[in-house]
C-alpha cells in the first residue's frame, strides 16, 4: 500500500522529507527487521521511542511517525499524538473500517472476562461465528490463540479484526482495559455496543486517583466510541454516567430497565429472576455468585438490545455448563475438601469471591493470595483485611512479584492487620501445598489471583507456573486424593 493512500486522510502537523513509499508493515520495535515499514515513536512510561528511531530505520523502516522531527533523511509524519495515528494508520493499512461485523466491548475493573465468554457462548450456539480478544485467549471462530494483554495494542489488534473478518466473523467481542481507553488503543472502532459492570479500586498506579480511572471508563461510552450501551445500576461507581452519557443506555440492576429479582444459589449454580418490558422472566447458569448473576444480566442486556431473542438467550445460558478459564473453577477432586481457583486480584474481585463461597454449604474457608508487583500498592493491605475478615484462614503469598521484592509485597499486605487466622509464606507452591495439607473435610481452599496464568513474572522473566499444576502435582504424590480426569 502506498504511503499516501495510508495519511491523505489523516491529521498531522507536518511533513518531513516526504516520499510516497511502499508500506508493507507497521512497527513500534526498533530492534524489529521489518520490510517497508512504518515505525511509530511512541512515548512510553519508561522510554522514549523516538530515542530508537534511527536503529528503526536500519531494520527497514521507511517512514516514522513522530511527535518532534528528527534529524534522520527518511520520510516523517509529526502529529500530535502518536498512538491516536496509529489507531488511524492501523485501520487504513489493514482495511478494518470496512468490516461489517458488530462490535461489543466490556470494560469494568472486574467481570469483563466472563461476560465476554457469556456473550460469546450465546452467540456461538445460536450458530454465529463469532471473534473474542481477551484477557484469557483471543478466539477467530473455533480457533484459540493465546493471550497477549486485555487489549492489544493497535498494530496486533486490527490484524486480529481483520483476520476475524475474513474469516467470516459476524461479532468481535472485546475486553476493554481503562489502559486501552486512556493509550488510545481503540480509537476508530466503533462499538455497536459497550458495557459497564463495576468501577472498583485498582490501576492507581496509572491513574493516580480513582477520579482519574473512573473519568476513563465513561470516556468510552461516547458518540466517538459507541452507538449503545448497557450499565450496571448496582455496580460501584457507575449511577453517574446515567446523568452524563451522551449515547442511549440499557441499565441492569434492582432498579434497572432489566430489574433483577429472586437470586438463589445452589451447589449447582445460581438461578434468578428479571422483568423486562413489564414482562418477567426466569434465568438459570452454572456459574455462581451474585456478581455472576450480573455479569449474566450484562451479557442479556447486551444480546436483547442487539436484537437477539430474549427466549433464545435464557435457554442456551440453561442448557451449557459455561466454563471461564481462572474464574470460579471448582476442581473435581478425589477428596473430601473443595479447591477453587480464581483470577480474583483486586479488593472486590477478593469480597465477591469469598462471600459467594460462604453461600455454599461449605465449612471452613482457606485462603491462599498475593499481590502483583509494579501495580497498585494502595490496593494491597485492603485486600488483606477483606481476605481475613471473610476466610476462616489467610495464607498470604506470592503472585507475580515481577521488579519488586514479593516479601516487601506481603509485608504490604499485611500492614497494620493484627488478624489471628493469618501466615505468610513465600514461596506459592509451598503456600498451597500449605494449604492443602490443613484443608479437612468440607473446607473449600481458595486460591486467588492468578487464575489461568501459565507463569509467574520475576525480574522480567515469566517462569513457568500454575496453579492447576500446584494442585495436580499434591494430589499425585500425596495420600489426600487426585483431580479427577
């Protein structure tokens, strides 16, 4: 594609030893070997791409996009902001604006994910084919490949729409980190539909204040981003975009467009009731928990006002044990206690699950958790305090430490908490093979944080790691029992 095919639409401040040069791919990795490339200088926390434009053009760029001109003899388009025009350039160069699939994107600090893969699972057996990027793998029909970030950045992102497009997607569903929002990743899509589930504590290492994290969740739901949108009235922080929101909005809740009734929860799962329309009706799923139960209100919600039968949405969420990889995954165990792993990282990701478990008929609660370095430390003791107050039992550990000492992290989290019911152990395979080993019958061990994570990040090295195979590995050397296969 010629250059000026890509930018002649496009706003830019100037122009710089301009040549209508071949694009045959786009870049932000100067150490990258491309071909015809444009390289895009993006300012980051840590670095200053433009400071790696010139190793760029040695790897074959042929056209930088740049906040400042540089003094390098190659084309250059200075704009404002990088990462806007490259949103942009990324939609011209792989022809994602002309797409007819619908678009839905979820943000909310927690539940993105499984309202993703509910979506999904509708659609899918109402015979769509259908795209998800998210947190836990991006899906191209049938097809899994693994996770990257919630939300890629734009080069990744518009060649997965455009691969889904061509392979005959009719819905790209998409998990929206408040990172994306605020990185401009998805500049220039337009969601048919977006969601809100909950605005709690988390990111304010990015964000600095909570004012800040929560001004980016409404951005999105903008003429400039979205044509619709559905919210819930009963999640924290989210009553007042109502009042400010500038697209149509769908809301859930006790006192919603779509007003929730009659939640009970079972061992099975959980079943609740809604009236729609001054008609009610009746709903059923495997997955537990009240904030389970919205997330599936969010998911109706989304489907109905895209205009998917509401009877169709109630019998497939009936009919198919929906499993979320790392969310609310009770194993089958050969034994007489319970264990339960869950992605479960923020102070109100922790509550929801701990008093969803205390619904059920278990006896004792033991739970195992960390905290993820170079994140958010004002997060950490709350999470420590809820963790004791709503488990019979706290063994704080290790999740990914990545730059910091994870002993300085648990002495965060464990700050000015006197709780009796508390131990720290390091290490996180001694930590649950700890756990485990103290679980008598009908205990449920709980451990959270991690979820599906396949690693655990130090020093910039993701090891191998999982908490499945934590689990596994005790069972098979021990007297206690074994997963079931």
């Amino acid at each position: 594609m010629k250059l000026y095919d890509i930018i002649s639409n496009m706003k830019f401040i100037g122009i710089k030893y301009y040549k209508d040069v071949d694009i045959d791919s786009l870049t932000t990795n100067s150490k990258q070997k491309v071909s015809s490339a444009i390289y895009f200088a993006i300012k980051g926390m840590r670095y200053d791409g433009h400071d790696f434009a010139a190793e760029s053009v040695s790897n074959g760029a042929v056209c930088l996009v740049v906040e400042r001109f540089l003094d390098i003899p190659v084309t250059q388009i200075c704009v404002e902001n990088v990462r806007t025009a490259m949103s942009y350039i990324c939609q011209v160069f792989y022809s994602t604006y002309k797409t007819k699939m619908k678009f839905i994107g979820i943000t909310g600090t927690n539940g993105k994910t499984t309202t993703s893969y509910l979506l999904r699972e509708v659609l899918t057996n109402l015979g769509h084919r259908v795209g998800l990027i998210g947190t836990e793998g991006i899906y191209i029909g049938n097809l899994l490949l693994p996770p990257m970030l919630t939300t890629p950045d734009p080069i990744v992102l518009h060649k997965l729409i455009r691969e889904m497009d061509d392979n005959g997607c009719e819905y790209c569903i998409m998990e929206i980190s408040a990172h994306a929002i605020a990185l401009n990743k998805i500049d220039y899509i337009m969601f048919d539909m977006v969601a809100l589930t909950n605005i709690t504590k988390d990111h304010l290492d990015f964000f600095i204040t909570m004012e800040n994290y929560i001004k980016c969740k409404y951005s999105l739901f903008s003429p400039r981003h979205a044509k619709a949108g559905v919210l819930n009235m009963d999640g924290a922080n989210c009553k007042e975009l109502v009042k400010n929101s500038l697209i149509p909005l769908s809301t859930i809740g006790h006192d919603a467009d779509f007003r929730l009734m009659n939640i009970t929860h079972t061992i099975r799962g959980s079943e609740f009731k809604f009236e729609y329309q001054q008609k009610t009706y009746a709903c059923s799923t495997n997955l537990m928990g009240d904030y389970n139960v919205y997330n599936c209100l969010t998911a109706i919600a989304c489907l109905v006002k895209l205009g998917i039968d509401i009877i169709d949405i109630l019998s497939i969420l009936k009919s198919y044990q929906i499993f979320i990889p790392g969310r609310f995954n009770m194993l089958k165990l050969d034994a007489d206690f319970n264990v339960l792993i869950d992605y479960a990282h923020t102070p109100d990701g922790i509550k929801n699950v701990l008093n969803a478990l205390k619904q059920l008929p278990v006896k004792n609660i033991i739970t195992v958790f960390g905290c993820g370095g170079n994140r958010d430390k004002t997060k950490r003791a709350e999470m420590g305090q809820i963790a004791c107050k709503n488990s019979d039992y706290v063994i704080v550990t290790s999740d990914n430490p990545r730059d910091e000492n994870p002993d300085f992290i648990i002495d965060d989290i464990t700050k000015d908490n006197e709780a009796k019911n508390m131990v720290r152990i390091t290490d996180r395979r001694s930590a649950i093979e700890y756990a485990l080993t103290i679980a008598k019958p009908n205990d449920v061990v709980a451990i959270l944080g991690k979820g599906a994570e396949s690693y655990q990040e130090v020093k910039g090295v993701k090891y191998p790691f999982s908490d499945y195979d934590c689990v596994d590995n005790y069972f098979k050397y021990s007297l206690k029992g074994k997963i079931k296969l």
